[in-house]
C-alpha cells in the first residue's frame, strides 16, 4: 500500500526548499503583471535537491494578466523581456529556472 504525505503549504516550501518568502514572490510577480505563480515537478516532491552534482531544477508556471481588450490576438512577448524575467527568477531562486508561460483570460478568437 502507497502512503502520500500531505502537500506542504506553498509559504513553507518556498522557504524549506528554495529559501525564498512569500513577499519575494509577489514583488516579482508585481514586477512583471504575474497574475498567477505556480510551481510543478521535482520541486514537490520528496526527490528535490539543491546541492551536490546534480541538482534540480525548478518547473515554474507564470500567467501574466494581460487584458483582452488591450489585445486581440496572441501575444509573444518579446525574448529579451521573457530572458528577464527567467535571469530574475534564477537570482531569486537561487537555481535553474524552467518556465512555462501562458496568458491570462480567453484570447482566443
């Protein structure tokens, strides 16, 4: 039989495993119109490692709050403003960022 341990709180793992707070998040999320921060894979599990040989990364999801009236169509923002982004979580995590990004709202046409 399988035992799962309760999810740890997302203020907790963010200062267990990344050493960062809560107010860190929300600056940088304010910074760049983040509507929603969401963090998946390893970094949730039990197997996340910071140090030695072969670190993790760390599998982040942004949706950025753009409204549907300024834009009709899709979005790309522009590589160099996506890079910063990416250079800002890694300082402030502290390690290897991957991100995925999505739009927040329906900007299907």
């Amino acid at each position: 039989m399988t035992t799962h341990s309760q999810p740890m709180p997302i203020a907790e793992l963010l200062q267990a495993r990344l050493g960062v707070e809560v107010p860190e998040i929300a600056a940088l999320c304010d910074r760049y119109s983040i509507s929603e921060f969401g963090l998946f894979g390893s970094v949730l599990r039990d197997d996340f490692r910071m140090m030695g040989s072969d670190p993790s990364d760390v599998d982040a999801l942004v949706v950025f709050a753009i409204s549907r009236t300024l834009y009709s169509s899709r979005i790309d923002f522009p590589g160099d403003r996506l890079a910063q982004i990416i250079d800002c979580l890694n300082q402030t995590l502290a390690t290897t960022l991957d991100l995925t990004t999505k739009l927040s709202g329906d900007l299907a046409t």
